[in-house]
C-alpha cells in the first residue's frame, strides 16, 4: 500500500537528479550564448608575466660596452640597523679594470679578491635605511680599499655592485 507512492517517489528522484546535476538537457544562459545555465565554470588567471623584471636583470648585469671587467662570483653582505643584522643582501662585485691591463692576471687572482670581499663587506656592511632603501656608501668604500690593496698600481679603475637582492631575517 505504501510500496507504490515510496517506489514513485524514488524513481522520480532519480530521474530528475541529472537534470538537477547538470546532465539533463537546459537551456541558454543568455541571449546568444551557449552555455549551460545550471554549470559554474571556476577559472583565475595569476599573473605570470616576469618580461619586465627578466629584461630588469638582463640590462643589470649586461658586461659593459667599452673597458675591461671581471667579475668575482657573488657574496653576502650584512644589512645592518642600528647595529643589529637585518638580514643578508647577495651581490656580485665588478671590477672594472684600468686602460691595458690584462683581465687573466687579475682572474688569477680572483680567489685573493672574493676573501678581501668577503672580509671587508662585513667589516663595513649595508645600513638599512627605511622600506628597501640600503646605503652601501661605507661598503663600496670598503670594498675599493681592501681589492686595490691585492692589485698593482692604475690595475682597477673602479668597482660595480650588482644584483642586490635582500633577504631580511625575520624577528
């Protein structure tokens, strides 16, 4: 007595569930359109366009169009405020050579150079000095100091930091 309305009901469930779905036939969302009315397509796009930054970096460390250069590979150099490490800034240091000197003699002595690098870009570091501004006045100084003292006489004509990311420490 109850088995057929029960029985009705299930069976007319089950034929309008696709409908209900999606899978059954519907009409046009709109005027001229195509779509379904009762399907939500979810769809974002993130920007991944790098050109500008990618053409940025390029142009930064292009080797220049007159004079002699080598480049020593890349070191950390303390960003500091106050006296207290903010974080870490990952340079690369150019060396651009006097008028007639031999690039291969000042190569030889890149593993001298980066050390006198190293040591005097944490003797003088970065000073932070507000929202991504660094001063590296003292470090440029520091660094012309320590790499000249390596090289004869008229060899380095002057020094070029490149790059400069910074990592901050968090705290």
């Amino acid at each position: 007595m109850f088995a057929r309305p029960i029985l009705a009901a299930l069976l007319g469930a089950g034929l309008a569930a696709p409908a209900l779905a999606g899978a059954g036939p519907s009409a046009p969302a709109g005027p001229g359109e195509g779509a379904r009315a009762n399907v939500h397509v979810s769809s974002f796009r993130l920007p991944n366009d790098i050109t500008e930054q990618t053409r940025a970096i390029e142009e930064a460390f292009a080797p220049p169009e007159a004079g002699t250069y080598v480049d020593l590979p890349s070191i950390n150099v303390p960003v500091v405020r106050g006296g207290a490490l903010q974080g870490y800034a990952f340079v690369m240091v150019r060396l651009h050579l006097g008028d007639g000197v031999d690039d291969w003699r000042v190569r030889d002595q890149s593993h001298f150079l980066l050390d006198s690098a190293v040591r005097a870009a944490h003797r003088a570091p970065f000073q932070h000095a507000g929202a991504e501004a660094y001063d590296d006045t003292a470090t440029r100084a520091a660094l012309e100091a320590a790499l000249t003292a390596h090289l004869p006489p008229a060899t380095l004509a002057r020094i070029e930091l490149l790059g400069g990311d910074v990592r901050l420490v968090g705290r």
